[in-house]
C-alpha cells in the first residue's frame, strides 16, 4: 500500500473515533525518517486508546502490520504507532502542547487531510 492510501486509511480511523486537531505533515523534503507524520489530540485517556486501538485495527485490516510497533499508552499521554511510512502520535492535550511536534517539524509542509474527514 502506498503512503499515501494509508495516510487516508489512518486520518478515517482517527476520525470515526473523533480525534481532535488532526494534522498531517510531509516528511519526505524535511527528514528520512517518514513520508508523514499524523498528529492528534484525545479529549481523554479512554479516547485515547480507542483512536489508538481504531488506528491499529483499520490499517491490520487494510494490509499494514502494526503489532510490535506501538509504543505508550494512555497512562503515559501519549501514543506512537511506527507504520513505516508514516508515524502516528495520538496525544492527551496536555502532552501535545508539552511536546509540540508541529513546531519541532514546522519546516515539514502540512497536507491538506479535510477530505478524509466527515463533516
């Protein structure tokens, strides 16, 4: 699956789950580690793990493994799925603002995701 097909299939993911802020960064200019990192907020630590857990099942389900590449929990605020292509962090608010990767990545050009969303 291309990178971009699975940015699609993990932005959907996120949002049936009601993510909040979901930003997408292109990291191809910028760093070799990814072709996209997805940022996101959870309003809590259940919705936390649920948009975590949606993320992980949808993309199994699309093709991508995701076992041994998720790291964090809701506990620690913060979630990391390693998907190759494309790095996912779901966040609580408070460590998204602490660690504040737009800024960190602010060179990275933002990629319109609005069409993977449901209104």
């Amino acid at each position: 699956m291309d990178s971009k097909k699975l940015l699609e299939v993990v932005v959907k993911a996120a949002d049936d789950k009601k993510a909040l802020d979901i930003v997408a960064l292109d990291m191809n200019e910028v760093s070799g580690i990814a072709d996209y990192f997805v940022i996101m907020e959870a309003m809590n630590s259940r919705q936390l793990d649920a948009i975590a857990d949606n993320i992980a099942e949808q993309v199994e389900l699309a093709g991508v493994q995701v076992a041994g590449h998720i790291e964090g929990d809701a506990r620690t605020g913060w979630v990391l799925l390693d998907l190759g292509d494309i790095v996912v962090s779901v966040f609580g608010h408070d460590e998204r603002a602490h660690y504040n990767l737009e800024k960190l990545w602010s060179d990275a050009p933002l990629v319109d995701v609005s069409q993977y969303i449901a209104d």
